[in-house]
C-alpha cells in the first residue's frame, strides 16, 4: 500500500480546501456547483447536469461543491448527495453518493454510493425517490 496519495487525490484536497476558504468569504456556492459541472466532458458532463436538474427540482438541498465535484448539502450545511465523475479517478462508470446526513438507513444494510454509466428514465424515477428518502 502507498504512503503517499495519488495527483487526484492531491488536487481534491486542494479544491476542498478552497472550497471553504470560498464558502467563509461568501461565494456563490450553487455558482461553484455549476462551474464544476460545466468543466466536465461527455458522459461525465451529462449525467452531473442531469443529477443536479433532479437534485434541484426535487429536493430542497443547496449546491455546492465538495472536494470539486457537486454536491448538494442540508440546511447545517451538511452534504446529503454527490456526484463524482469517472475521470476524476480514471475509473469506467460515475459515481452518485449519499453521505451520513442522507437518511437512507434499511435495517442493518443499505447502499450509500452507485456505479452509474447512464441515467434512464426508470434510473431518474429511482433516483427522485433516493433523493426525496434521504431529505427525509
């Protein structure tokens, strides 16, 4: 195992960290959401800008980012959802994300990140649902 983190690992602690610096200063954190968005390409561009329409439309959490992808955060501040693109980490699919704040909680077990490739309906529908669960 590495002692040292990877080039993308280095530079999401970077985007995390002046994240917070802009979020104290009073940036426009929904503004930095969409920035991030528009940075990204192909698949990657499409399934965040589809996630952020459904995040937006049917929940009441705010944009933002977070480690320098979306994320959508809770009235603390808190990030419920993210979305973290394939090339990020040099990986095949996308990555949809709940965090602790999600109230997600099935007995025992339950999922808290999904592979994605593509968003189909019955994806989007599944998804609302997720969303609208984890804003409780």
């Amino acid at each position: 195992m590495s002692d040292t983190f990877s080039k993308e690992e280095k530079a999401a602690m970077r985007a995390a960290a002046a994240e917070a610096k802009a979020a104290k200063a009073g940036a426009d954190l929904e503004a930095a959401c969409l920035a991030a968005i528009a940075e990204l390409s192909g698949t990657d561009k499409e399934l965040a800008e589809t996630f952020h329409q459904l995040v937006t439309t049917h929940t009441s959490l705010a944009a933002k980012t977070w480690y320098g992808m979306p994320a959508y955060a809770n009235n603390d501040g808190k990030v419920v959802t993210f979305f973290q693109s394939a090339a990020k980490f040099k990986v095949r699919y996308a990555t949809i994300g709940f965090q602790p704040d999600a109230k997600l909680d099935e007995g025992t077990f339950w999922p808290t990140s999904f592979a994605v490739t593509q968003l189909t309906a019955a994806d989007q529908k599944q998804l609302v649902e997720l969303l609208k669960r984890a804003v409780g």
